[in-house]
C-alpha cells in the first residue's frame, strides 16, 4: 500500500515534502531538520541557535530533537535529506503495521482479522493526513510499540518494551504524554479485568 501511497515520491521525481496543508513539512520541519544536520555535520550543533528565527533553543522541539528515527537523517546526511525522510516514513508506516499485527495477535484476533486490523490502524487517515508531520507519526509508531508493551506485559510481564516505549513517549515531549496518558487510563479502566488476571 505504501508504494501507491507515496507513487509520486518512491518512483517519480516529486520530493518528500508538501504545500498546503502540509505547508508544515516544507516551511518548518524541512528547514529545522536541515539546519540540524548541517550543525551537526559542520561540528556547530549548540543549544542555542540563532537560524531558528530570531534564535532559539534547539530543545524547544522535544518531539523533533529526540526523534529515535534522526538516526537514519544522520546517516543519510544532508545531500539526502529528501531521501532520508521518505525512507524514515515508510519505515514508521511498517513499524505501525507490525506491532499493531502483534497487538492484535495478543488480543486473541485471527490471523486474517489481525492483518485488517493492523492495516486499519496502520493507514488509517490520521496517520496518512499527518505523515508530512514526521513527529505525528513517530508518535502514532511509538504509541503502537507501547500498546503491544503493555499487552505483552499483561500476559508474559515482559516489563523492558514497557519501559523502552514509555521511554521513547516521554523523550518526545510532554504533549504526546499527557494525550497517550489519557487514553491509557480508559483503555486500562475498560481492561480491569485482564489486569488482574493471574
């Protein structure tokens, strides 16, 4: 699905980057992401950066500096950036799938209704709409990481992709947090039962 998803970016000419609603990617995280890896890359990488504006902490985005999948930005460099940014999406998109397969696996699914499943959540249009905004769907992917955690904990107390997942949650700032917070109270108040199961 990813390769009719993104045609126009995987086989054709068109950059990684969007105009109109997803003015975002190409008029603050293109340039941010850029200016990192340049600072990065030229040795200058400080906590405090006048080319953010009129200068700013470059901490001020928790959920773009901490971003577990910079790594693949940095390893691809700067000449690649368009590059990179696809290949980081595309990887997040089949993270989401398989640990929500996982999830659903836990969750007692068939096999043939685990893959649904999984694909409903996996492309469903919050993650699609927001691709363009990178940090959105490293947290929908770190969201997913820590659902099927916290599932697998449930039946096996496998506690390190709890505390890894929660990890990776609270490095990307306290927005996602609190959001990821909330849900998880209700899901856990609807799932009692299986809770204090032995």
């Amino acid at each position: 699905f990813n390769l009719i998803l993104f045609r126009h970016f995987i086989f054709g000419n068109d950059k990684f980057l969007y105009l109109g609603i997803g003015g975002d990617s190409f008029n603050g995280y293109f340039p941010y992401y850029k200016n990192l890896l340049e600072n990065i890359y030229n040795g200058d990488l400080s906590f405090y950066d006048f080319k953010y504006g009129i200068g700013g902490s470059i901490f001020q985005e928790p959920s773009l500096i901490f971003d577990p999948y910079n790594i693949f930005l940095i390893i691809g460099g700067v000449k690649n950036i368009y590059k990179s940014l696809l290949f980081v999406t595309l990887l997040k998109f089949h993270i989401i799938f398989n640990f929500s397969y996982l999830f659903f696996r836990l969750k007692g699914k068939n096999e043939y209704m685990s893959i649904l499943a999984a694909f409903l959540w996996t492309f469903s249009s919050y993650s699609v709409l927001w691709s363009n905004q990178y940090h959105f769907l490293t947290m929908i992917s770190v969201f997913t990481l820590l659902m099927y955690s916290i599932e697998k904990y449930k039946r096996s107390r496998e506690i390190v992709l709890v505390i890894l997942s929660s990890f990776l949650l609270g490095v990307l700032g306290p927005y996602f947090v609190y959001i990821v917070g909330i849900f998880l109270f209700f899901y856990q108040l609807i799932n009692l039962d299986n809770i204090w199961r032995d």
